[in-house]
C-alpha cells in the first residue's frame, strides 16, 4: 500500500488534497526514463523546443483559473492577486524562450589559421528541480524552462505544501506536445528526495528554500560531483532617502512588506529612513497598512490571506513579542484586524519602530507581514545597516538621484540592487544570492550557464 500525504489548506485547516509519495521504483523508473529521453531531446532542434516552450505557456494561461484557485487553497494567496502569479509565470517562459538562441549559441574565439575553434554549450542531462511553495509557479520556471530549453530533462519535487502545481506543470506540458518523459513529477519525502540527489545519473539540483534546507541539500550533494543551485532567502532591506518620491515609495514599501502575508525571499523586512523625513514617512506607512484587509483569501476584497503554514506564524508572532520585550513599539493595534481569529495561520500586519540590530526581528528572516523601520543619520550609516546581515538577496534605494543609487549600490553585498523598486524579478536580469541567501543563479543569459556544460572544439583543418 502506497504511502499519502496530506495538504492542509491555511485558509480553515481543511484537508485540501491528498496524494500518494511516490515510492523507490517510481524513482527508478523516472530517473532512466529521463535519461532514456533526453539522449534524443538534446539533439532536437533549438526551434523546435522554443515552440514547444510556447505552447506550454499557452497552456498555462488557458488554466489560469484552476491554477489560481488552487493557489488560494493550497497556500493562502489572496484570489485576487493569484492571476498574477500567471502572468509572471508567462513573463518569465516567454522572457527566457527571448532569451535561449543568444544564451546557448556557440562561443567564438580568435580565428587561427589552419584551425576551427569554438566552445559549444552541451545539456547536463537530467535536472532535479525542488522549489519552494510561496510562489509555486514562479520559482519553478525559473529553472525547468530554461532546463528544458538547453535541452536537458527535468524531474520536478515540488513542496508538500503545494503539489498540485507540479500536476499542473505536467498537464501544461503534455499539452504542449513535449515528448514523454522529458518532463516528470515525483512527490517525495525528505529521505527519497537525497537518494534522488545521490544518483549519479542527476547532473544538477535546483533547490529555493530555507538556508538550513539549502545546507541539507549541499550535504548531500557533496557525496558526489554534482552542480547544485541554492536561494535560500533573505532579509532585504530598503533606504528611504530624503529626496525619495514620497507617496510613491509609501505604497510600494508596504506591497513589499506585505504581498504575499510578507511571504517572499525577497520581500521588504527591514526599513532605514532619513531622519529628515522619517516621521513623516512612518506615520504615512501605518496608514496605509491600516487599509489592508486581512481576511479568507478567497473574498475578492482580501488583501492579506492566512500565511501558508502554523509554524511560519508562531515564529513570526514570537520574533515581534520578543522585539516588544526588548524595548520595540509595535504601532498596528490587533484589535483592527479581528480576523485573526479565523485561525492560528492569520497574522495581522505589523509595524515596529524603536528595533535595533541586537533583535533577532532585525537580523533573522521573518518571512512574514511585518516590518521593522529605524532612522539613520547618513547614507554612511544606512549602507552599514543594510549589510550587517548574514543575508544578501535584493536591497533597494529610494531616491531621486541615480547616481546617488549607483553610488551606494557598489557598495552593499547583495545579488541585485533596486533603485525605487523592490520585490520584484526581471527575467532578463540574473537571480542571484550572496552570503546565506544561497549560490548559483536563475534567470537572463546567465541563467543558462549553471544548466549546460562547456564543450571545447579544437579541429585542424589544414595539415
């Protein structure tokens, strides 16, 4: 009898879904099926995959409505923001199929005569792709597209939290008309996940998730010669200058504080304000979080839906109580946002000012909708805030000046620097982590480069 797991949904606690784990000879069989059909994949014309890509994306958009429900169901995203998590998926395929004949175009070197020299890019083989459940799709594409595309095949282990998205990966493809096996689903535990990273026909890991996750799954790997790409999060901070476009970085501070419950790797945690407009700029930054609505997210009003998971809530409330003793005011009363008492996983949103760098609120990933915001004296004092984390995701200035944001982006150690912007990937532009925020790198033409091997060719021509 197979073993099942079981999806509880944070909207009321509900069994959402069970599925069965698959077991040690549907490893087996996948991992050979993979390897059987990628040998003709990786000589399939770069067209003739890009148009397959397409049809995948198609696909994807025509099931925009079931993907978005489940969405809601599976992990808490309100369902009028789940559409976008579509749009963002079709973006990003759309993005790197834009992207694929430059990126995996043989490399010219120096002609020398007598000779033809080139470096080619060659697939990996079988990709084993683990992404994390807070933006399913998004996290996911970011490695099997481009997988794909390079000609590589893929095996997809998808959260527990959020399966179905795997299921739906797998129907858009078959739709698409990729050949079978190419691409495929194994649900897994723990242990079966590292016999997956353990065999030696799987050439490469693409795991998004938690940095003590990100060292369990290098453990593992370091048993053999095997690339393995980690993003593992981070503790992202913004520095609002005095010459910030007030009300614009207002409202796109608090979306990227809380969009999502505040459930993104590279949400806004942490806030350093000019002393010349920081009261100004919290006093408008509680206002509008006070026009949140936290609610079941499948009410079309809901602007803030239950965070996925018991144990990301009881650590969050924890990390804000233990701020509050150590001297911390909180400025959200919870008494605006009764419903919280629709369930343990809904968190109010939350403000603290008077928070410090001896907090664990200011220094460990919260991963949740809150935030902390202090004052700083000078640039020199908000670019030495921002880099005394062990993380190094995304940061962001806001500021009228570019050369100002250039200044002072060369500065912070972090994967990509925003200028008035924040919380957000461009596929054009490598995804990439310094520090605890992981190693390797998603998305742009770079992106490329961790799923293909190097080929050298080295012909004489005249003897």
């Amino acid at each position: 009898m197979r073993e099942t797991f079981k999806v509880i949904s944070p909207i009321d606690n509900h069994v959402y879904v069970e599925l069965e784990r698959h077991n040690d000879k549907d490893i087996e069989n996948a991992v050979q099926n993979a390897v059987n059909a990628q040998a003709s994949w990786k000589n399939t014309p770069l067209a003739d995959r890009i148009s397959i890509v397409k049809k995948f994306a198609e696909a994807i958009q025509n099931d925009s409505e079931r993907i978005s429900e489940e969405l809601c169901w599976q992990m808490g995203r309100p369902i009028r923001y789940a559409p976008g998590e579509v749009r963002g998926t079709i973006e990003r395929t759309l993005g790197m199929v834009d992207l694929a004949e430059s990126a995996l175009a043989d490399i010219a070197v120096a002609e020398k005569p007598g000779f033809t020299r080139f470096i080619k890019r060659e697939p990996l083989g079988v990709v084993f792709v683990v992404p994390a459940w807070n933006y399913p799709y998004l996290i996911a594409v970011n490695s099997i597209v481009p997988a794909l595309l390079a000609g590589n095949a893929v095996i997809l282990r998808h959260s527990a939290q959020t399966p179905l998205v795997a299921e739906r990966f797998a129907d858009a493809f078959k739709k698409a008309g990729l050949p079978q096996h190419l691409f495929q689903v194994l649900h897994l535990s723990h242990k079966d996940t590292a016999r997956v990273i353990r065999d030696h026909r799987v050439q490469f890991v693409a795991f998004t998730g938690s940095v003590q996750g990100g060292y369990d799954i290098k453990k593992v790997a370091q048993e053999r010669f095997i690339g393995v790409g980690l993003e593992l999060g981070g503790k992202d901070p913004a520095y609002v200058c005095e010459d910030t476009p007030f009300d614009f970085t207002v409202e796109n501070l608090v979306d990227g504080a809380f969009f999502n419950s505040g459930q993104s790797c590279c949400g806004i945690e942490r806030i350093y304000v000019h002393h010349a407009v920081y009261q100004k700029f919290v006093e408008a930054f509680v206002d509008l979080t006070k026009k949140y609505k936290l609610n079941n997210p499948m009410k079309e009003e809901t602007t803030i839906g239950p965070m996925a998971k018991q144990s990301g809530a009881d650590f969050l409330k924890k990390q804000i109580r233990e701020a509050i003793e150590a001297g911390a005011e909180a400025l959200i009363k919870p008494s605006l946002f009764p419903e919280t008492e629709l369930g343990n996983n809904y968190c109010a949103p939350q403000v603290l000012v008077n928070v410090d760098h001896s907090m664990s609120f200011m220094i460990d990933e919260s991963f949740g909708p809150a935030v902390g915001i202090m004052s700083v004296e000078s640039d020199a004092e908000a670019i030495r805030l921002m880099n005394d984390s062990p993380y190094g995701l995304t940061a962001s200035i806001w500021t009228d000046s570019e050369d100002r944001a250039l200044t002072i982006g060369d500065q912070i150690d972090t994967g990509t620097w925003f200028m008035n912007r924040c919380d957000y990937l461009d596929p054009y532009l490598a995804w990439v982590g310094v520090k605890d925020s992981g190693h390797g790198c998603t998305l742009s033409r770079v992106g490329f480069e961790q799923l293909t091997r190097p080929k050298s060719y080295h012909l004489r021509v005249k003897i």
